[in-house]
C-alpha cells in the first residue's frame, strides 16, 4: 500500500497538475518548493543546440560534420 500511498503523492507534484492543486489546498506552495529542492541538478546531462544548427540539421556539437 505504501507504492500507491507514494505514486499518488507524485501525482500531486505533476507540472500539469501542480497549479491547481495549489488553487485547491490539496498542497501549499512551500510542499512544493521543497520537493523542488530535492530535485537533483541535471544541467550536466543537458545537451545545447542552436536554433541555426536544427534549422540546417547540422549537430550544434559537431566540427561541420553531418
């Protein structure tokens, strides 16, 4: 019961959720931030192209190669 109990709780955090639930009491503001906090930085994963390089289909990583 505990795995549901937790997947619901998730729910509640869900970004399309998150804002109506706020609205509704269901969590405040400060639940939210703190599940934010815990959230681990993934900006190292994160890969950056350039608008330039999609519209040319080129890899914004790329020497100029294809």
């Amino acid at each position: 019961m505990a795995l549901l109990n937790e997947s619901v709780d998730f729910k509640k955090l869900d970004v399309r959720l998150v804002e109506r639930n706020i609205n509704r009491g269901v969590i405040s503001q400060d639940d939210l931030d703190k599940a934010l906090k815990k959230l681990p930085d993934d900006g190292e994963n994160a890969m950056w192209v350039s608008v330039e390089s999609l519209e040319q289909g080129t890899d914004s990583d790329s020497n100029g190669s294809t």
